[in-house]
C-alpha cells in the first residue's frame, strides 16, 4: 500500500506556519499529495502531533574515530546491548552505538536524516561503509578540510578558485557532502604537537592563520554555491574565556552573502556553540557567556549555529581537533586515543563522564539550555548534543523537555549538588521561556533543512514534499508536564513515515526502508593547476595511490547526488 | 595482447601496498607478470596461475578421502550444520573482503555463532591493551612526512612486512623528511639480531622476556628517575642515551609486533609501549602502531566494531546481545574447552596456527572450510569449499594496518563455475533462511 491519509493530528510546520492546527496529510508514492483515493490506508492521528521526519545537521555517526570509539570502549556495551523481537539486529552500545542501533534509535525518535559532521577523505570509504550498514535513516558527511594541505596553500596567496576547484574534485572523490573545517590550523599543528588556540596564531611551515582560513573558505563555498555552508568547529573549544575567539571568529562572516540556489541564507554554520561560549580565566572562575554570543548571533543573518547540549552521562568523545582530546586526557586521564592523518587532519578520542556534582559540568549542561532560549530566530538555532561529544543523541527527548518544560529544567537545576555556583556561573535561572512544538520543529526541521539546502524536499509538509514524517503521541491541549512524560513521548513516535513507508510504528521498527546517501557533485571549469598538484601530492606525499583514493559507487548504492555547476562563477 | 593492470591491491600482509602492476592474458585467466611486489605478494599472485586449482567443494568420506560434491550440496549441509549447532565457531575472516564479513556475521546472528578472527593468535593482546589505555597512532603517510626517530620494537618487517621499510617507514622521502633515510634515525629492539636490526642505526638487544622490564625502564629515564645499572640486559647509559634522542625527536614512532605481543606480559607490554609513546607526547609527537599481519585482519575488526561494538572473539550464541571477553569466548579457549558444537572456518588457517590441543578438539565436530586452496585446516575439514582469491579474481574493501580502508582490485577472473565468497556466504545465508523457516513450521 503506498498511500495513506493521516487524519486529525495537529500539524507543526514552520515552511508553511502551521501550529497545530488539526490538518489531514495525504502520502503517496514516497511524496505528500494534495489527496489521495479512498483506498488509502487512514492513520488516526487524532490527540497526536505531526512533524516532518526531523533532521540532524551534526553528529559523529560513522567512520574510523567513531569506530574506534565503539571498539576501545567495550564497557560501552554493558549499559546496554540487547535485541528486540521482529526484524531488527542485535543493538549494543549506550554513547557509540552500534550502526544498526543508530538507525533504530534515530528513527524511534522521528529523525530521517543524519550528517555525520566528519569525514576524514583519506577514511571516505570507511564512513561510507558504516552509512551503507546504518538502516533506515538517509545520512551525508562532510569531509573535513580545515587543515588540508591542499588548501593552506591555496588560501595562504588567497586563491579562492584553487580551493573550490579542489573541493569540487575532493567531494566527488569522498562523495561528500559541504565543506568541514575543525581547529582550522590547529590540527595541523597538533602534527607537531601544537595548537592554534586564536584565530591570528600562524599554522607552522605552513604560515597561514586560521582566520585566513575560516573566511577562504567560506568564500570558496559560496564561489560553488554549495546547498550548505562553510560548517565550522572553531578553535579554542571547551576553553574558559574562549568566547571572545568564538565572536572573532563569527565575525569574519560579516559581509558575505550567501550565492546558492537552495534557499539557504547562511554563509557560516557554527557547530556545537555550547563548547564555544565560556567565560572566565580558568575552571574555578568559568562562567556562561551564552548571552553574548546569542547577541552577535541574533543580529548576524547570515549566520546558523547548534547547540551542543551537555546531558550530564558517561559518554565518549571524538573530534578531528586533535589537540583538544590530548588536551582533555590530561584533565581526566581516561584513556586517550588519537590518529594523524597525512595531509588532511586528525581525530582524538577520550571517554568522559558529565558528573552532575561537578559544578563546571552542570555549568555547560546550562549554557546549552541558554543558547537555544536566547536565540531569537528558531530557523537558525538547531539542536544537537554533537553526539557523543556533550551527550548521546538517544538524549534528544530529554535535551526537549529542558527546554520545552521551565519547571522540569529548574527542578534539576535546583537539586544540583553545587547549585548555587551553577546558579551564579549561569543565567539559566533567570530564563522563563519554554521551547514550543512549533519552534522546536524550526529547530529540528525546517532549520536543518534550510541551512543545508533541502528545504525543497526536506524538513516540511509542503504538498510535493517527501514523506517524512514523525507521528508523536503528543497532544499539544494537553501537553505532558513531567520530565518523564516529554521524554517518552519524542523517544517513541506514533509513526515514523520515511520515503513514503511506514518503518516504526509505536516505537517498533516494522520496515528498513530505503536508505539513502546524500551527496554534492561540484561542476567546475577545468583547472590544469589544481589536477597537477592532486597527481604531484598523491605522487610524493600519500600512502595510497590517487586511482585508490574515490570511494567506489557500490558503496553507496542508493545515492541522491545533488548537482551544483559552478562553472559559470 | 597481454595487459597490465595497475594500482593494484596487494592481499598479502597488513602493509596493504597498493602500487602493483601485474600483467594478464588477453583472455583475463592467467597472471603473466607481477611488478612492484615483494617475494611473498608476487607468489601471491603468481600462484594463480599453478594447475592443481581446486574448482568444486569436496566432501570428506567415511574412509577419509574427499569427493567432489556440487556447491549446492555442500551449502545445503554447511546449512543444516549451522543450524543444527548451538554454539558455531566462525573463526577467520583476515583474507576476505569486509563486504563478505557483513554477510557472514548475519549468519553468526541468526544461528547464534562465535566470530572471532586472527587477532586472536595475533594482536589480541594489543587490542586488549587499547581497550584499556587507548593508543596516539597516526596513518603511515604521516610517518613517510614527518618521521624522524622510528623505533622497531619485536617486529622484524624486513621478512614479515617486506615493503614497509621502503614504502613508509625507513627509506621514503616525505614532505618534512627530504633526506629520507639519512634524516631518521632508526631503532631496533629486539631478543635476536635480525634482518631489521641490519638496516638499524642502533639495535638493542634485550634479554629474552625483559620487554616490559625494558619499556618501564625507558620511561623511568624519560622522568629522571634512577636507573639500576642493567635493565633487561641493557647498560642504563644506553637506555638514557637513546631516550633522549627519543625527546628530541619532531615526530617519533614505534612499530611493534608478535616479539611484544607473544612473549611474557603479553598485553602488558603493549600497554607499557602506548604509556611510553604518551609520556614522550608530553615533550614531542609520538606515535605507535601495530605491525598487524593478514591483509585484512583489520577489516575484519572495523565491520565487528561497527556492527556489534568489539573488535574480535564476538560471540552471538545469545542471539539477543553481543558478548567480547578474551579467554572466555576467544577461539583457542572455547576449542580448548570443547565449548563449541561445529566449526566455520574461513579465509584463515588455523590448522597451521592454533595450538594442537586447539586442533585435536576442532577435528572432532562438524568442520567446514572455505579457502581457495588445500592447507592444513582443509584437510580436517568435512567440507572444503573452494572459492575466488580475494584481491586477484574478486575485489571488496581490505583495512590497512592504520586502517585506511583501501578497495582491493579484481585482476583476472576466477576458474570457472568457483563462487566468490560474497557469493557463497549470500547462499548459505538463504539456506539458512529456508531451514528456519521450515523449523519455524
């Protein structure tokens, strides 16, 4: 059966400003129709909400570090391994789930779509095959050039077009997604042992800045006109007094208009703000500085960020800012894990536990709450934990009902060990407002969507649009008032409709569904320059040849390749 | 016209060298000519092409010899044994493709098998290790570009990684290493004077079963703490001597290998080698990496990691969850014990490699082996299924020792009517399938 009306839900969907008002949806054939036959399979949706399939911008879902994480931390298996009756796999893993638990969990939760924040391109072959393993849910990555060789010497002599012809060729070599940039010049430092902890530290040998790089590019972005924009992890994460750097970098973005026929208005995405957004001198005097951070962002338009939330559990760590995970080692002295790759970047793992007697800890869990309460355009402010960083993506209902729910988030707030110091480091307290159904499905939705340029088809409930949708067993008359009520209700939809199909229904994954691989294939002029430097690298520098280098097309064998001709730039 | 194919995918050892050039016949059977390859991948290769190809499976008879049986035959028995065994070791997987593994852990799934690979004989104890301390490693570009102290430690890949001396590690000039050899200086600790230590600037030799000893002792020194005056036979100037050079390296690594991994402290040693490496990070770069033997030992590691979370001895005999404990569900252990009811082996020989008590237990159950040629595991086997070599006459994804996944090339076709293994793993899985179903009913 491929078509179906879900009668009497209350709809929520920003692209056409709809706030749970009672709307029929009418499916068919993967897409929402105006109407459909009256053979179509009624869903009751009577006392339920209904959302378009939600959207993750940022997570670590596949790939080597991710890998790493799963297979160097088997005591991440005890908190939860099992398996449930019907068609599903064995499911392991509490911060670094397996791929098959990935794929349920997400789609349990109403999600459709993941972005897997980092992709080393030497190890694109490596994410791709966990994407092609993760079930039901669509995935894309972004390769991850920030440090790339490649790039510092274009942008030291400032050659934009260099640089995008080297994107255009490195996205269909990695079948990735936008450009990354992590610790832009830090990693490649960390090479020697280094860091980059402003954005005017110069990057060794290499003597290009990060700021330099940042502001390249996102110039060689919006020269492609890529559906999505330059995604950054700044320098200086997780530091007190870092969010002065975090402004100056968000700075270099003034100015620059976004040039792209997607609909996106950003040129600049910065990811994981929470880590970016700290004041003081040291860990004694660190205080939230979320206030003024959410102030530039509120007045820059072109500008999008995400969360990052802290939710307080034991979970892994994994960044391509190398130094950073060395850096944290010393902190906690858990067991550190890192990789250099040649040419491109670094990864560093650490596991770690959000104490929530730990008055920095609760002081980040709040300044997560604050960024998305101060932000003044739900369209751009997206949650995200940067799964596993701050917190499992498995968190999401709960991150939800801190926000949705000032009563829920204040009891926790109150009852912690060391509250009068988180109380005193924050302004959470001070913060009355509640997250909606209809903002929240701007910030999980049409937001995403939006800034990665798939609001046409993505992230609503537009006739003609694809039919994602999450049914949740949510009645906004009569919205849930404890922590444990929210968080069931987002952890289980009604009904996840994915291309169309049924695949949960009642928190129960009843279908696989059609998976598929998001990628952006860059048209360019030809550019003898930049294919001779590709040939001479691989030559000298690399450990593989180039023809071993593309990720074959049987990796991804169910592609959506979004076609981009810059030719003409 | 013969041809040559290039950029071809070594399936030999961890290395993973990927700059072959190997010349075929016009009609894609036979390999003429191999280039670029150490003695040990060119035979791989060349091989091929010696008569004797086994090109059905074969059938052990009551009085002990093997007869031709149809594929059909053979996957409708290995099926019956699947499914009739509780517990199935599934052990190997080193020399086949991850595609291949991802077929074959659904069968672990449904009929409750035990997948374990050869780190089990192998690197297990580093693994061990990294599931404890972690481990700041790198990919071997990295040590082609910017090495300048390299350290071999228990490993001697002159005769077990042959081109890794030239491809990465000793001769290459990289970015930062334009001198190549002349600006590395070079390390080799092992108990014997080895092929390595020829090539070394300074070789050290340590007392038989005084790794550990030997390793402590380095970062005790790297600290400024005493030294007794010999440790592992080793005088305490020299251990100081060559750690300071160590500190005063740009970017350092050690390479390790069975000499840590298999003698006394076993675990221990690699546990010792990593803090060594992340003390020394402390005051440069280091990295270490393990030596990892079979081509896709790797591979093998990285499709358990993401599909159930550890890298080897994963046992599904649950079926409900995943369970990884060495000792307790790692292959040699449960042969030992008598603990599994059939044995599924593949892609690996463990008749050469495991210990006899291991064997004498395994010839006992049900036994099948899917290998493309005779070894030592065929021949206690009931059923020998011959297949396509991997990385010659089928392609499918191989993980470097650093993990670099690398697609391995097809080069010539496989001997008519032989199934590759993804082939063969996707029947018996559907014959699996089919008998459950009719015990369902």
């Amino acid at each position: 059966m491929s078509e179906f009306v879900i009668r009497n839900g209350h709809v929520f969907d920003p692209t056409q400003g709809i706030k749970g008002d009672k709307k029929d949806i009418a499916v068919k054939d993967g897409k929402i129709v105006e109407k459909v036959g009256s053979s179509a399979r009624v869903i009751d949706a009577k006392d339920k909400t209904v959302m378009a399939g939600a959207m993750e911008i940022h997570a670590h879902v596949a790939g080597p570090k991710v890998n790493a994480g799963r297979w160097y931390r088997p005591e991440d298996k005890h908190f939860d391994s099992h398996k449930t009756t019907g068609i599903t796999r064995i499911e392991g893993g509490k911060s670094i789930p397996t791929v098959f638990k990935t794929g349920y969990e997400y789609a349990r939760m109403g999600f459709t779509f993941a972005m897997e924040a980092a992709m080393p391109p030497l190890y694109a072959r490596h994410v791709h095959e966990e994407i092609h393993d993760t079930p039901i849910i669509d995935e894309a990555a972004l390769p991850v050039l920030g440090n790339n060789w490649f790039i510092l010497e274009y942008l030291k002599n400032h050659e934009v077009e260099n640089t995008a012809a080297y994107i255009s060729w490195v996205l269909r070599q990695t079948k990735g997604y936008g450009i990354k940039c992590v610790n832009p010049g830090g990693t490649e430092a960390w090479a020697w042992g280094l860091n980059c902890l402003t954005i005017h530290d110069p990057v060794p040998y290499f003597e290009i800045t990060p700021a330099e790089i940042i502001k390249g590019l996102i110039e060689a972005n919006e020269y492609l006109g890529l559906p999505h924009s330059m995604h950054l992890h700044q320098n200086d994460l997780g530091n007190p007094g870092n969010y002065k750097t975090t402004i100056d970098s968000l700075k270099l973005a003034e100015g620059i208009k976004a040039t792209n026929n997607f609909g996106r208005e950003q040129v600049l995405h910065s990811t994981h703000l929470q880590f970016h957004s700290y004041g003081g001198t040291n860990w004694g005097d660190f205080e939230s500085k979320a206030k003024e951070v959410m102030d530039y962002v509120n007045k820059q338009k072109n500008l999008t960020i995400d969360t990052g939330n802290v939710t307080l559990d034991e979970t892994t760590t994994m960044t391509a800012d190398g130094p950073f995970e060395h850096h944290l080692h010393g902190l906690n002295h858990l067991k550190w894990f890192n990789v250099d790759v040649e040419l491109e970047t670094a990864a560093g793992i650490v596991p770690f536990i959000y104490d929530p007697a730990n008055a920095v800890f609760c002081s980040q869990w709040a300044v997560g709450l604050e960024i998305p309460l101060y932000a003044k355009d739900p369209m751009r402010c997206f949650i995200t934990t940067d799964h596993p960083n701050a917190g499992p993506f498995t968190r999401y209902p709960r991150v939800y009902s801190w926000l949705m729910s000032k009563k829920v988030r204040d009891a926790l707030l109150n009852g912690f060990k060391k509250a009068d110091k988180v109380i005193g480091a924050t302004t959470l307290a001070e913060i009355d407002r509640e997250i909606t159904l209809y903002e929240l499905a701007a910030m999980t939705r049409a937001g995403p969507a939006k800034a990665l340029g798939l609001a046409k088809d993505y992230g609503g409930l537009r006739t003609g649009m694809n039919a994602d949708i999450a049914i949740y067993n949510i009645n906004p008359d009569k919205f849930p008032s404890t922590g444990p009520e929210i968080e069931k209700a987002f952890a289980q939809v009604a009904y996840l409709f994915k291309d169309g199909k049924i695949c949960v229904e009642d928190g129960k994954v009843v279908d696989m569904g059609h998976k598929k691989t998001f990628w952006v294939d860059a048209k360019v002029n030809e550019n003898k320059q930049v294919m001779h430097d590709i040939r001479e690298k691989f030559l000298r520098y690399y450990s593989v040849n180039e023809n071993n280098y593309p990720v074959p097309e049987s990796y991804a064998p169910h592609q959506h390749i979004i076609s981009v001709d810059a030719t003409k730039a | 016209m013969p041809k040559e194919v290039t950029d071809v995918i070594c399936p030999f050892c961890g290395t993973l060298c990927d700059d072959l050039v190997i010349t075929v016949s016009d009609d894609n059977k036979t390999i003429l000519g191999v280039k670029n390859a150490c003695a040990i991948g060119a035979e791989k290769f060349n091989h091929q092409r010696l008569p004797g190809r086994v090109k059905l499976p074969r059938m052990r008879q009551a009085d002990g010899t093997y007869k031709e049986v149809s594929y059909d035959e053979a996957i409708d028995w290995t099926a019956n044994m699947l499914v009739k065994s509780r517990k199935t070791l599934m052990y190997g997987w080193a020399s086949t493709s991850c595609q291949a593994m991802s077929i074959g852990h659904e069968i672990a799934e449904k009929v409750g098998g035990i997948v374990d690979n050869c780190a089990t004989v192998c690197h297990g104890s580093s693994l061990i290790a990294i599931e404890d301390v972690g481990v700041p490693s790198c990919t071997l570009g990295e040590v082609k570009n910017r090495a300048d102290r390299v350290v071999f430690w228990g490993c001697n890949p002159a005769h077990a990684h042959p081109r890794h001396m030239s491809r990465y590690s000793i001769f290459p000039r990289g970015f930062f290493t334009v001198k190549g050899h002349k600006g590395r200086k070079i390390y080799c600790v092992d108990c014997r004077y080895t092929d390595t230590a020829k090539v070394a600037d300074e070789f050290i030799q340590v007392q038989q079963g005084y790794d550990y000893e030997l390793l402590n002792a380095f970062r005790t020194a790297a600290r400024g703490e005493a030294l007794p005056d010999f440790v592992g036979g080793v005088p305490k100037e020299k251990i100081q001597e060559v750690v300071d050079d160590l500190k005063s390296a740009r970017f350092g690594i050690i390479f390790f290998g069975m000499g840590l991994t298999h003698t006394m402290g076993r675990n221990h040693n690699i546990d010792i080698a990593i803090n060594l490496t992340r003390d020394m990070n402390d005051y440069t770069k280091f990295a270490i990496m393990a030596m990892r033997g079979h081509w896709n030992v790797t591979g093998s590691g990285q499709v358990l990691g993401w599909q159930y979370g550890f890298p080897y001895a994963v046992d599904l005999s649950r079926r409900d969850q995943a369970r990884h404990q060495t000792g307790e569900t790692t292959s040699v252990d449960l042969l030992n014990r008598n603990e599994v009811e059939a044995c599924f082996y593949i892609a690996t020989d463990p008749g050469a490699h495991f210990p006899i008590d291991a064997m004498i237990s395994s010839s006992k159950k049900p036994t099948i082996c899917i290998d493309p040629h005779i070894n030592c595991t065929t021949e206690i086997s009931d059923i020998h299924f011959p297949v396509a070599m991997v990385g010659v006459e089928v392609g499918g994804c191989a993980y470097r020792m650093d993990n670099v996944p690398i697609e391995t090339r097809k080069v010539v076709d496989p001997p008519e009517g032989v199934l590759t293994d993804e082939e063969l793993l996707t029947r018996i899985n559907k014959r699996v399938d089919e008998l459950m179903a009719k015990g369902a009913q």
